[in-house]
C-alpha cells in the first residue's frame, strides 16, 4: 500500500531511503550484477530523461503534453522496481505537497516556506542544502553529477548529463531551493488542495494532459531543484 512520506514507520522510512540511495550510489551495469535485472542505476534514469526531454530541441517528449503522464508512470514504475530488487520490503511513498502548500496558504508565506513545513530537507530525510546548493549531510551529501558516458548523449558543454542549455559547470548533485536568479519565486507557489482539485475536475482531457505537468506539479522542480 502506498503511504504518504510522513506516515512510513522510522523503520520503513530508513528501509526506502536506504534502497533509494543505492540507486545513486550504484550504477545499472553493477547493479545488475547484485541485485538482478530489475535494477536501474541513476546514471540510467538521468540519461534516459535528458534524452527524450531535452534530446530534441524542437520536442520535449516528456513535459507539458501528451507524454507527461505516461512517461512519468513509467519511470515511477521503473524506479520501484528497482527500489525492491534492493529491498524487497520497499515501496515507493508519495509525498502530498499540497499539505504543504496549505500550510504555507494559511501563513501567508511565499514557496521557500516549504523547508519550515515538514523535515524532509534535513539529514533525517533527503540531506540540507548548503550555500553552493549542495547537499551537505545525510545520505545524498555531496553526491557526484552523472557524468556522460558518450558524445552522443546530452550533456551541457563541462559533459554532465544535464540539457545542453544548463551549463552549470558544478559536479556535484545540486538542489537549489526557492531561488531563481537570487528572487524567490512567487509565481510558483506549492500548489494547494484548490490547486489538485482544480486539475482534476478540468472536463477537457487535453487541459488536464496540459495543467497536471506545469500547474500541479511543475513548482515543486523550481521550489527543491532550481530551473
């Protein structure tokens, strides 16, 4: 059954995170040879979406359209298979941000409130942020970039696997939260309960393909990740 991040056990939390970690810290090619065909390494996920996000400059196969639904289903598919040939006991929780983003409606706080509302941007969890947007304890702490393996693959010009357009020179994993250009960015509030219900009610299932990728979901990748 899936769980909401906040209602796993200490156990089953340190079970997932564990699992989930070893995807970063293992690439597919070893990981396989451990725990069996059903792994896949971070180096794979990363490089597979770089590819048909941002491998075609005039199509992103995978965002705001058509392919945004399905696609992402099946990463998430694929990253739990992966999680349980680690850890047969684990599955992937979910995190209902709009918890979140009614904590912060009913404060009258902007989106960088959103590491004030749960614990989850700490050691305990996902690792704090430091000053260079690196992450600085816990599990994820100072976790190298994917590097190319190939000239073929997209990467940005220092050979990471990023899009072509985001030259950030850094080779470390980078979580750059609430900031866009030094402004915190109020018009990507974390989406709120209105927000979910709004798209789910949308009549259209085109609107719906269009709103659930940039209005319900696109925020948090600026609020934890950057742009």
């Amino acid at each position: 059954m899936k769980r909401e991040l906040r209602q796993l056990t200490v156990d089953d939390r340190e079970n997932f995170l564990n699992a989930a970690a070893t995807i970063w810290k293992v690439n597919t090619e070893e990981g396989r040879s451990y725990y069996g065909r059903q792994f896949t390494g971070m180096d794979t996920f990363v490089e597979v979406h770089a590819k048909r996000s941002t491998g075609d400059v005039q199509c992103d196969h995978w965002h705001e359209g058509s392919g945004f639904l399905t696609h992402h289903l099946a990463l998430s598919l694929s990253f739990e298979a992966a999680l349980r040939s680690v850890d047969a006991r684990v599955t992937t929780p979910y995190w209902d941000f709009t918890i979140d983003g009614e904590k912060i409606l009913l404060a009258g706080g902007g989106p960088s409130m959103i590491t004030e509302t749960n614990d989850f941007f700490t050691e305990t969890w996902f690792g704090e942020s430091d000053e260079d947007s690196h992450i600085k304890n816990g599990r994820w702490a100072h976790t190298s970039a994917i590097m190319s393996p190939n000239p073929a693959s997209v990467r940005n010009s220092y050979g990471i696997v990023r899009a072509p357009w985001n030259n950030n020179p850094d080779l470390e994993l980078s979580r750059h939260m609430s900031d866009v250009c030094g402004m915190e960015p109020t018009n990507k509030p974390i989406p709120t309960c209105e927000v979910h219900f709004n798209v789910m009610n949308l009549s259209a299932f085109s609107d719906f393909q269009l709103n659930i990728a940039g209005y319900g979901h696109g925020p948090m990748h600026v609020n934890t990740g950057g742009v």
